[in-house]
C-alpha cells in the first residue's frame, strides 16, 4: 500500500513538473527593489549622460546637450523609482513590469 501511494506521489510531481513553464513574472519585491535602487541613484543619470553624449558627438554637445538630457533624465528616472516604490504593492503596470527602459541605470 505504502509502494503504491508513494508510485502516485511520484506520478504526480513528475506530471506537475512536465507542464510546468518558466515563469520570469515580476513580483512587489522586485519592483520596490526597482524603485527604491532608481531613487537611489537616479542623478547618476546627470553624468552618465554628460559623459555619453560627449563620447558619441564631442565635449562641447556633452556638455550642452547631454547635460540637458542628463537633468531631465535623473527627474524621470528619480520619478519613476518614486512611483515604483509606492505603488509596489499593485500589479501596475502588468505583471509588475518596470516603467521605465533600461530598469535600472547602469543595465544596457
């Protein structure tokens, strides 16, 4: 009796493990990791994109340009790890995907 349900026991986890996906959802942790990590370093975003800029174009377009795109970078960045680390509980946007691409700042 014993062989038995332990044979079906068996049977079951194999059978469970045979339809079973990966699953890369995102889950509250991750995103309030997210969002407080964006909080954290969302000026770095300010040289980043100064130094960026000047490598693709030349230092005066760095330091106009990328500087520009550096402040207005680190507010949307500093912002969206505000809302994240807020609205870390909700599934919102869908299945807790990141608002904003790359996710983090040093990720290409």
């Amino acid at each position: 009796m014993k062989a038995v349900k332990l044979m079906l026991v068996c049977m079951v986890v194999i059978g469970m493990m045979a339809v079973a996906s990966d699953s890369y959802a995102q889950d509250p942790a991750k995103k309030l990791g997210r969002g407080l990590a964006n909080i954290l370093t969302g000026w770095v975003e300010l040289p980043k994109n100064i130094y960026d800029t000047s490598v693709e174009e030349n230092v005066l377009a760095g330091i106009t340009m990328g500087l520009a795109k550096g402040v207005g970078m680190t507010i949307v960045r500093t912002g969206a790890g505000v809302y994240e680390t807020i609205t870390f509980p909700f599934p919102i946007p869908e299945d807790y995907q990141p608002v904003l691409e790359p996710e983090y700042i040093f990720t290409k």
